[in-house]
C-alpha cells in the first residue's frame, strides 16, 4: 500500500478557529509515523491534477472560477463555510492529483491499495460549486476519468463521511458506470441531493443517534447488493471519519471498530470483483485524536 500527501495540502489555509484546519494533517502524519505506519507505508509527494481531467469532471469554467476567487495573500471567503488562501487551488490540485497517482498505481499492479493523506476534502465539491470546505471533488474527478482507461468499465465511489457526498452524486448521477453510495447523517448539512433517484446512486440516511451495530446493519443492507449488482472494477473511498461519537461536527457514534469493519468488507468485495484495487481518500474528520486513530484502524484494515 502507498500513502501520497504533499506540503500544499498542509498549507491551505482557513481562519482561526476554523474546523477544516491544516492540523487534521499535521496530526494524522505525524500519529501514523508515530505508531509505525510510514515505516510500512511510506509517504509520497501527490502532484498535481491537470486541467483536462479537472474538466472532464467539473463544468468547463470551474477552474477559472476558482483561480479568479483565489488571493495571492490572506484568506478568501468562497461562502461561510469555504475558505481559499494563495495555496488553496494548488492544494485541491494535489488532492485530486493523488488520487489519480493513485489509479495509476493499482491499475499497472504496482499496488493494491493507496490512500489519500490530502486536503482540502473534495465530495461536496458540485459541477461547478465549491461548497463545505471543498474546492475540487477529487474522488469523482479520479472516477471519472478512471473510465476512459482500459479494463475499467464500471467504478465504485463508497463514501462513508458524517455528511452527504452531494458533489459526488452531482457529478456521478449522469453516468451509470459509477456505482455512489453515500452513508451520512439525516437531516443534516449539506441537505441537498440527497433524494436524487437513480439506479447508480445509493443513499443511506442516519438518524442522529446512529451507533455501530446500526450503521454496520444499514451499510449491509443498502450497499452489498448494489455492489455485487454493479461487480465494479475499482473502487474509491470518500474516507470520512467524522461519524466518529468524539467528531464535535455531527451526532453519529461511531468508533474505531466500525471503520475497520467496514474497510474489511469493502476490501473482500474489492477482491471479489476488482482484483483487490481500492483508492482511498481523506475527506471528513475534525477531532485531532480520534481522526488519526480512525485513519490508523483504516490503514491497518486496507493493508490485509
């Protein structure tokens, strides 16, 4: 397994206070060296996503739009919650750069596995809106080119963040070979896109509330059937730990435990249907301490 980062991704920057802070990666990296990991998994430095592929996903235009609202000095409000400093584009383009690195990989056989140490978060990024601390939505951008690449007829985005992957059904809803399912709170932020009505798209609300034994139960039920319908070549996760009951931004009580269980069974189906290829990337997760755990279990679980 790879891990791929970069520099720009830690130096994105968002105000004081701010929950999407460049910590979230300086804790988890510096956690995942401290337990050993990086011995086992080196990291490696993400580069950047080009144009064209940002274009195949995202409505021409997005990436003028983004450049024009970025400031060559301090900080850039996009709306309440999205925030854009001198290295924010570059960093959403080595966000989105690591996960193609990523497909790459697994596809020539060099890995199985990747995950995507990166930041900002990309799945409520929509065609052409930047929304809740998302600039560019990685995940779908490596999803949909992935489909122009031979032996890659059918994909699956599996996103279990705390919040809809709203982005990622508004990129994804139009073509069939993307497989999303999107576990999340319910009614909860973003609100939006989370009733679209199509056979490749996937929706799992949660109440508040919601522990383990309930999540696995519901994740059971909506997700395994549509992947063993869909048998999709390679899989992509929008790894989102802040369901986890410590997480301060939502109210599900999810532990360490889940995330590995559902790594574990998303990693047998991926070796049922797609030679055992998963890319993985960082999206949620705002409390430092239970986020680098949740991520550790998770590596440890995609490392089998």
């Amino acid at each position: 397994m790879r891990i791929y980062t970069h520099q720009d991704c830690i130096e994105h920057a968002v105000p004081p206070g701010h929950p999407e802070r460049p910590e979230r990666l300086i804790h988890l990296l510096r956690h995942l060296e401290d337990i050993g990991l990086t011995a086992d998994y080196p990291l490696n430095t993400a580069t950047e996503i080009n144009d064209e592929m940002v274009n195949n996903a995202h409505q021409t235009g997005y990436l003028a739009q983004l450049a024009a609202g970025q400031p060559s000095q301090g900080i850039q409000a996009l709306d309440a919650d999205t925030w854009m400093g001198p290295n924010s584009l570059n960093a959403a383009r080595c966000a989105a750069g690591a996960v193609w690195q990523g497909v790459t990989d697994v596809l020539s056989g060099n890995e199985q596995r990747v995950f995507c140490a990166v930041r900002p978060p990309g799945h409520h990024a929509e065609l052409g809106t930047a929304m809740g601390f998302c600039l560019l939505n990685s995940v779908a951008i490596g999803a949909i080119n992935a489909l122009q690449l031979p032996g890659v007829d059918r994909v699956a985005i599996l996103d279990f963040d705390v919040h809809h992957g709203n982005g990622t059904v508004d990129l994804c809803r139009g073509i069939p070979e993307i497989l999303v399912c999107s576990s999340f709170q319910h009614p909860y932020y973003p609100g939006r896109l989370h009733d679209v009505l199509r056979p490749n798209i996937v929706n799992t609300p949660l109440p508040a509330g919601t522990a383990g034994d309930d999540f696995r139960r519901a994740i059971a039920r909506n997700w395994w059937p549509a992947i063993e319908r869909h048998a999709p070549d390679l899989f992509f996760l929008s790894a989102g730990f802040d369901g986890h009951r410590d997480d301060p931004l939502a109210q599900l009580l999810l532990d360490e435990s889940d995330f590995s269980w559902i790594t574990g069974e998303i990693v047998d189906r991926a070796n049922a249907y797609a030679q055992g290829r998963i890319v993985s990337a960082l999206e949620g997760g705002y409390d430092l301490e239970a986020t680098s755990r949740s991520v550790a279990t998770h590596l440890e679980a995609l490392g089998k």
